[in-house]
C-alpha cells in the first residue's frame, strides 16, 4: 500500500519500538494530524482474552470528561409520558411504534445512538436485524436500555462512549479531535483504559492489556505504554 508524503514524514517521527507515555503520545498524534479537516483521534487496546467465551466478554460505557467533539443524533424509544423530558435533554427523535414502522418501511437511519426503556424493548427488539449490525441495538452495559431515558440522553450527548470487543479482541474508541489538544486528550485516554481495566473479567488469565495505540484519522498509530494503569 502506497501512502501519501504527509503520512510518511509522520512516520519518520515515530519510533515504532518505543513504548510511549500516553501525554507523549497523543501530543505525537495531533502534530502529525496535518489533514484539511479536525481529525478524529482513536485508541486500539488489544487485550489477553478470547472473546468467542462468554465470560470473557469486555463492554460497558463511559462519560469522556471532554467528550467527543462529535454530535450525536440520539433516537429514543419511550412511552409517551416520557416523551418530553426526553426532548429536552436533547434527543433528536422520540417516539413508539411510529418509529419502528418508519425504520422497517423506509430504512430509516438518521440517527447515531439509540436509547430505549427497558418497557420498550418488545418493541424495539423487532429491529434487531436492521439495528444489530450498525452497531445500534439499544443494551443496558452500555447504559442506553435504561429507566431514566432522560439522564441516557443527556450522557449521551456529554460524550458517553461505548467500549466493546471485536472478534480479534481489539476495543477500538473515539476520544476526541485533534483540535482537542494533547491535554485534553490524555484525561479522555485515562478516562477510557481505567474503565476498560476495571472491566477486566475474573476469567481473563495472563498479560490483560496487549498492545495499545492511538492515532488520528488520517495519522500514523503510536505505540503507548499502559503500565501505569497495572494492567
């Protein structure tokens, strides 16, 4: 694969062996995000356990203190009684049925994050197929099956992520924008990776945490060094 003069001068700052200090890194990470839009910066943990086992399974959410930089278009099923306090923590649709028909009928997906009440579930569970494989079927470790639908939003939209394994047991996460600056990138990172350590399950034996590496969008991934969590 060919790359571009940009990402191979990045590549000349980055010592590939070298474990860096997350600060470090992510201060490496923005300088070389030289693209013509606001890069979005990632993290890749590859973690020591299987993910074909149930009880080894790594997910949950968390609020980034500085959020994604990115605004979420949240869709939120709820019976009508919640409808409005929903809509004023900032869900962009609420509704019922008539918004499981307009997704089956017309493939409507003008949304990013679904949140439902668990009453709801019957209702959304019918969407499984159409949202399950966008990633967007509503679950409680992720908080968005919950109660209290309106705390869900406004989570949400404070720059809640989730965190989840792929089957190659990588959890890859957004943690801001470049713009963000390395500071406030950093509190995200440790924001996210103290989470993913305290979600480490009982039956995950040796090494937990692999490999670790950020990058922005367009950029060249750095190496980081995760011993400072004890993981």
């Amino acid at each position: 694969m060919k790359h571009g003069k940009k990402y191979v001068d990045s590549l000349k700052t980055v010592d590939r062996l070298k474990q860096y200090d997350s600060a470090e890194a992510l201060d490496l990470v923005c300088n070389n995000a030289k693209a013509k839009f606001d890069e979005t910066v990632e993290v890749h943990v590859r973690l020591g356990v299987d993910s074909r086992h149930a009880d080894q399974q790594v997910r949950g959410a968390v609020v980034l203190p500085n959020g994604t930089g990115k605004n979420v278009r949240v869709c939120v099923f709820c019976k009508e009684d919640k409808y409005e306090e929903a809509k004023a923590a900032g869900a962009e649709y609420v509704g019922g049925q008539d918004l499981v028909d307009k997704i089956m009928k017309e493939n409507w997906m003008d949304f990013d994050l679904v949140i439902a009440s668990p009453d709801m579930m019957g209702l959304v569970g019918r969407l499984g197929k159409l949202l399950g494989p966008r990633g967007l079927m509503p679950n409680p470790k992720a908080g968005t099956v919950s109660p209290d639908v309106a705390k869900a939003v406004t989570e949400a939209k404070a720059g809640k992520i989730e965190y989840r394994l792929d089957k190659t047991n990588i959890i890859h996460c957004p943690i801001g924008k470049a713009s963000f600056g390395s500071e406030k990138l950093d509190e995200n990172f440790s924001t996210l990776l103290e989470a993913i350590v305290k979600a480490k399950p009982s039956a995950a034996k040796g090494t937990y945490i692999r490999s670790c590496v950020v990058t922005s969008t367009m950029g060249v991934g750095v190496p980081v060094s995760t011993a400072k969590f004890g993981a």
